[in-house]
C-alpha cells in the first residue's frame, strides 16, 4: 500500500500542475475562441477519441493486467496496435471532408487531417506508457504528463492569438503528442517491443476485444450524441454542452485524475499478490467521496461566478448546464475506480456488457432530449449516470463481495465533510440573495474559506483522508528535502 500511495502523490502533484495549467489555458483560450469555433474542434477530436477507442483493441490496458507478459506478447499488442491505427488513419483521412460537408464546416476536415499525425504516434506511445504503468513508474509518466500539457497550452494559446482559430487545438495536440511519444521512448527504450510479430495475438484480442470494444461503445455513443447536437441545435450548442460537461468534469479529471491513472495497476498488483480487494475497494470509496462530493457541490452553487471569471461574458450559457450537470455527477460515487478493478480481476467481459447496456439506454434518452434543447440533454445526466453507478457496483460485488452496509458506511463521514466543506459557502450567499454578485476576489475568498472547511471537517469526523493528507506532506517534504 505504501508504494500505491507514494504512486498516488507523485501523480496527485502532476495533476494539479495539470489543472493549474489547464485552467489558465481554458480562461485564455475562452477569450480567443468563440463557442461555434469550440464546437468545431470539439466535433473533431471527438472524431479522433472515437478512433483512438477503436486503436485500443490492442490494449495497453492488456500490458498492465496479464500475468505472464512475454516480449511476443509485447510485440503483438504494438502489431495489432500498429495496424488498427494505419487503417483508421486512411478511412479518417479519405472521410475527412465528408465529415466536414455533413456538418456545414470545410475546415473541418484539415482539422482530422492535421490530427492524424499525432494519431498515428500513439501506436508507439500506448504501450510504453502501459510498461511504464506496470512498472508503477508514475514518477516518469507524471513527468511527460506535465511537460505534454506545458507544451500543448503554450502552443494552443500561441496559435489561437494568431487566428488559428478551432485549427489552433489539432496543430497544438499533434506538437504535444509527438513530443510525448520521444519522450516515453526516452524514459522507456525498449526498441525490441517494436517488431511486427502476431504469434501472441489470439492471447492478446482475447483480453483487449472486451475492454476496447467497450471504449469503443462509450466513445461512439458520445460521438454519435454530439453529432445530433451539432446537426440539430448547431455547433455552438457542442461547444456549450461540453464545455459545461468539462467543467464538472474538473473534479475528476484533475484533482482525482490521479485514481484513474493508478488504478488498474494497483488493483491488478493486489490482485496478482491475492490481497483484500474488498478492503482497498470500500476504502478507496470512503476517500474519493471525502474529496469528489465537496467539489461537485462547490461546482453546483457557485457555478455563476465560476464560468464569468474562467470562461467570461461568452459563456454564461453553460451556467445552468454545469449546475445541473454537476448535481448528476454526484451521484457517481466511486468515480474511476469501478471498471479498473473489474478489470484488475480478470471479469473484462463485464465491462463490454456494462457498455451495451448504458449504450442502449443512454443514446436514445439523449436523441429524444436534443429535440428540446440543451437543457433537457444536461438532464438526461442523472438517467444515465444512475445506470452506470449502479450497473458497474452490481458487478463489482460480482468479482469483490460486499454488502450493502458497508458500501454505507464507506460514504457515511464524507457526507459530514462535505456539508461542513460548503457551509461557509452558504453563509455568505444565503443573506446576499445569490451569487450573480461574487466577483473574482470573492469567489476566491470563498474558495478559500470552503478549503478551510474541509480540513476542519476532516478532523472534526475523523476522517481517514486526515491520515492521508499527512503522509502526502510527509512524501512531499521528504522528496523536497532530497533536492
């Protein structure tokens, strides 16, 4: 455990170096990009997210979780890799201005165009980084991670300056890719993994089959729900959408991006030494709702002052997409660690059949709703999250038992910290009538007050995450002391 936790300050810290720099670029870029523009790149890269899901059939995932992994194993997963990727990229690039007539935008298509070549760097860039996670060397994949994201904004910020308008964001992913891929071949030279060889790949589409053709359910019914979105309501309305779904996405993302990073190795590492996954499931549960439910109700009331400061006047339309987005989200209490472990325990098939089902009942909620406009597809989170939550727990107890009551009881003191966290919130706004008038300045002192209020209530209920904060300050200060 102690290495799992050392894993996860190490990537906590990335991540918040991440969100920090995310967060400046997303204000900036807010103010250069239009949300019709936005929307464009966001049809784009969602096209790209649905190839990379695609790609996956050979799995870096499979890296991490097989037991006896041999360099024909290696080698089969970057062929598989290497040949699912060339292929999408000749169907994307012949498809390209198709893609881009449908949506009424002829740039569109030197938007797939230009991504296609960072694309195609990620048929060496997945399996050195699920090496890499196997090897729980999340110091050098915390590195890259950092250093990719510098890159990325600096390079978008520059270009939209410029006028490259929704081009901004392919030319900036394709620079950050490629300089991600020599870095991975940098911290992981393991040029032998790279020799076209199919010996393992009945092993290897045997594992991935299940868990990327669930990526690759997710991904098309997220594609094909934003293509009714820009179709229907036009591609200012993507551009709204999910950029309100993002920033409720925030907690996730980046302050337990970490979780998602570390879990399926550190699950598969128990799993392979026999350990109690009951106990590190229910007690990873109990110190993501201490953190996840206090941000997600933060995000929900002071959702208006949070999108003028970050995102300006522009955006005011996602105002109550995010509030009642972020009210749905808090129903997903195990926030990234419910497929990973499924996986971990070698249940794969699972995860495919989680996706039809949430795919069957999730895009038709969401065809029906873009007929009402964007409110009603925002409402259709709760539906939809509901389904996931539930389905995915149902099959965790499949592979990990556990009851009901100590599913509770995991949650039961982050229910405390998270009302303390927003009381002072609440204080204030309550007797002011709202929060329309909270300016940068406020916002900021009421964030800070909310901060305060957390490490209280984590002391006040005896929380286990007081616990884990300490050591993170003990890890911090020792690698600070060796520098």
């Amino acid at each position: 455990m102690s290495s799992i936790r050392g894993a996860l300050v190490v990537v906590t810290g990335g991540k918040y170096i991440s969100a920090l720099v995310g967060l400046v670029t997303v204000a900036i870029i807010s103010r250069l990009i239009t949300p019709y523009e936005y929307g464009i790149a966001v049809l784009g890269m969602s096209t790209l997210a649905l190839a990379s899901s695609v790609r996956e059939l050979g799995s870096a995932a499979y890296l991490v979780q097989v037991q006896d992994l041999t360099e024909s194993k290696l080698q089969g997963v970057f062929t598989i890799n290497l040949i699912v990727t060339l292929t999408l990229a000749a169907v994307i690039f012949t498809a390209a201005p198709w893609v881009g007539t449908l949506f009424g935008e002829p740039g569109l298509a030197n938007f797939l165009r230009i991504s296609l070549i960072g694309f195609v760097t990620g048929s060496v860039v997945f399996p050195l980084h699920g090496l890499l996670a196997r090897d729980l060397a999340f110091n050098r994949i915390t590195a890259i991670s950092v250093t990719t994201a510098l890159i990325n904004a600096l390079v978008l910020i520059v270009l939209a300056a410029q006028g490259f308008s929704f081009l901004s964001f392919a030319l900036a992913n394709v620079v950050s890719g490629v300089v991600g891929g020599l870095a991975l071949l940098w911290a992981k030279p393991v040029l032998g993994i790279f020799r076209l060889r199919l010996t393992a790949w009945r092993d290897v589409l045997s594992f991935s089959l299940y868990t990327g053709g669930a990526s690759v359910l997710q991904q098309t019914a997220q594609y094909l729900s934003l293509a009714i979105l820009g179709l229907s309501l036009a591609p200012g309305a993507v551009g709204i959408l999910q950029r309100a779904s993002l920033l409720c996405q925030f907690p996730e993302r980046t302050i337990l991006a970490a979780v998602g990073e570390v879990a399926l190795p550190a699950f598969s590492d128990l799993a392979r030494r026999k350990s109690d996954l009951r106990r590190s499931y229910l007690a990873a549960i109990e110190r993501l709702t201490a953190v996840i439910w206090p941000t997600l109700l933060l995000l929900m009331i002071l959702a208006d002052p949070l999108v003028r400061v970050l995102l300006g006047a522009d955006w005011t339309a996602t105002i109550p997409l995010v509030q009642i987005i972020a009210a749905a989200t808090l129903l997903n209490f195990p926030p990234g660690i419910n497929y990973p472990i499924i996986i971990a325990t070698g249940a794969a098939r699972r995860v495919f059949l989680l996706a039809v089902l949430q795919v069957c009942v999730g895009l038709p909620l969401i065809v029906i709703a873009a007929q009402f406009g964007l409110k009603a597809v925002a409402w259709t989170s709760f539906p939809i999250i509901a389904l996931g939550v539930v389905t995915s727990t149902i099959a965790v107890r499949g592979v990990v038992p556990f009851t009901l009551s100590d599913l509770a009881r995991s949650m039961r003191v982050s229910v405390g910290v998270a009302t303390l966290t927003v009381f002072p919130v609440l204080v204030w706004i309550v007797p002011a009538g709202g929060t329309s008038g909270i300016g940068p300045g406020m916002l900021l002192l009421l964030l800070l007050a909310a901060a305060a209020a957390w490490f209280v209530g984590i002391r006040i209920f005896n929380h286990p995450m007081q616990s884990e904060v300490g050591r993170a300050g003990q890890v911090l200060r020792r690698r600070l002391a060796r520098h």
